[in-house]
C-alpha cells in the first residue's frame, strides 16, 4: 500500500462527514476505515470499494444487523494516513470537525450520497451525528469555501443542517458530476 491518492482522501472525508468511522483498536497503531450501508445501497458500496481497494482488505460482505436490516460493508487495512485522518476527525473516540476543514466537490458528493436527501425545494444533510458546535462549524465552512447558505434544523432532539432553498441549485450543480447513476434519486 502507498500514499492514498487525492481522490481516496476525498472519499474517505466524504465517507466521514456521512455514515464512514476510523477506527484504531486497542494496542494497534493505525487507523483502519469502515464503510458500511444498507444492502440497498449495493451500487454505492461498490463503488467506494472500486475507489479504495488497493487499501481494502476483502470485498464487500453482505451482515445481517439488527432486526431485519441486511448491512453492505467492508474495511480497508490499517494505514499511517488513516490514522492523520482520525487524528483530525475524532476526539475521545467521537467525530468533530476540524477548524481546518476544505471541502472539495467529491467530499460533498459523497457526504450527500451518505447523508443527504431531497426535501420540498432543497436538500438536508443528515448531520446528527456531530455535536452542534461541529454542525454549526460545517454550515460555515459550505458559507466560507463555496457560498451555500444552509441552517441547522432541529430533528427530534438533534440537528441536521437544511441548505437553503437560495443555495439548492448551486449545491446541486457543484456535487451533480460526481454523483453514481444509483444515487441519483437523492435529488428527487
């Protein structure tokens, strides 16, 4: 295994920002990604697993979860930049963002393709599992680096961050190319 390419980090920060977790397990010393969705999402898995195998250790399996959820999911090797990746997204175990956090086109492509969802006349990006220093940070940093104004909604008892109905198009059109055939029905 070399150095990731540009591309596997932004899939990995994507995959982060969504439903991905680092991981480094007691008495190892580094980090190791795991992808995991539903068996619904076989295309989207796949796919990640085409981008990241020279990092993976075998194909996707499909799980029997909880109750009668069917999970897709794979883990990559352990890999000194995995372990700067956790380092920057995770304190005490939990994901936070980082203050230098720079988004690309493919990071909020795949952070929509893991989290996000068409609603009325714009998009949510399911984002409850950062806390709401870490929300709000995020909906800075779309504002900072590429103009989408977005807002944190509250859901049930947590937060996901709403793109405003002003920002809908542009967000689409940047992250548009970089969406897989399967995942296109999150834009409605």
């Amino acid at each position: 295994m070399g150095s990731l390419t540009q591309e596997q980090k932004s899939i990995i920060i994507g995959s982060i920002l969504g439903d991905g977790y680092l991981r480094i397990i007691s008495g190892r010393k580094n980090a190791f990604l795991e992808i995991n969705h539903s068996i619904k999402e076989r295309e989207y898995v796949d796919w990640k697993y085409r981008k990241l195998k020279s990092l993976v250790k075998s194909s996707p399996k499909a799980r029997k979860g909880n109750g009668k959820r069917i999970a897709y999911r794979f883990f990559t090797h352990q890999h000194p930049e995995l372990t700067e990746i956790y380092q920057k997204f995770y304190r005490d175990r939990k994901k936070m963002i980082p203050d230098d956090l720079q988004l690309d086109f493919l990071i909020m492509a795949v952070w929509f393709m893991d989290d996000g969802n068409r609603t009325y006349q714009t998009y949510y990006l399911n984002s409850q599992n950062f806390d709401y220093f870490s929300q709000k940070k995020l909906t800075e940093v779309l504002r900072n680096q590429y103009k989408i104004e977005s807002t944190l909604n509250r859901d049930k008892e947590y937060h996901r961050i709403r793109i405003k109905q002003s920002s809908a198009e542009r967000f689409k059109e940047l992250i548009c190319k970089f969406i897989i055939p399967s995942m296109k029905y999150k834009f409605g």
